[in-house]
C-alpha cells in the first residue's frame, strides 16, 4: 500500500513540475508572439505615415498651377488661341 502511495505522489510530482514547465513555455511563447505583434504594428504605422505622405504630395502634383507649369514648361504645351466649340 505504502508503494502505491509512494508512486502517486511521484507522479503527482511529475505532473506538476511537466505543467510548471508547460506554463513557462507558454509564457516565452506569449512574449514573443507579444514582440512580433508589436514591430508588426510598428511596421504599419511607418507605411500608413508614408501612404499619407504620398497622398498628400500626390494631390500637391495634381493641384491645378503644378499641372499648368509642368505642361508649359517640361512639356511645351501652350493652351491653344482659337478655342473653337464643336457640335456634335
């Protein structure tokens, strides 16, 4: 009987400490999902601010005057003398 006894505290302790093991491996694992998903948010904060950044030089580009100025100059374009209406 004493045997028996003996073998379910051992094994009472070896589940213990392979839980105890278990729980520390799961908090490593936690941690470092906890790292990964903050450099992943880090990451997308710096390519929303560059979107933005672009956004607005995109609009800066397309603003009337720069469009003007691009076609007159880089382009030679010049707006036409005659402006004629045709009929379709």
């Amino acid at each position: 009987m004493n045997k028996m006894r003996f073998s379910i505290w051992i094994l009472l302790l070896l589940a213990v400490v392979a839980s105890g093991v278990e729980v520390a491996y799961r908090s490593q694992e936690v941690r470092r999902l906890h790292v990964m998903s903050e450099e992943a948010q880090r990451e997308q904060d710096e390519h929303l601010a560059e979107y933005s950044r672009l956004l607005i030089e995109r609009g800066t580009l397309a603003a009337y005057q720069n469009v003007e100025r691009i076609a007159r100059d880089e382009l030679a374009m010049s707006f036409p003398e005659d402006v004629e209406r045709i009929e379709p």
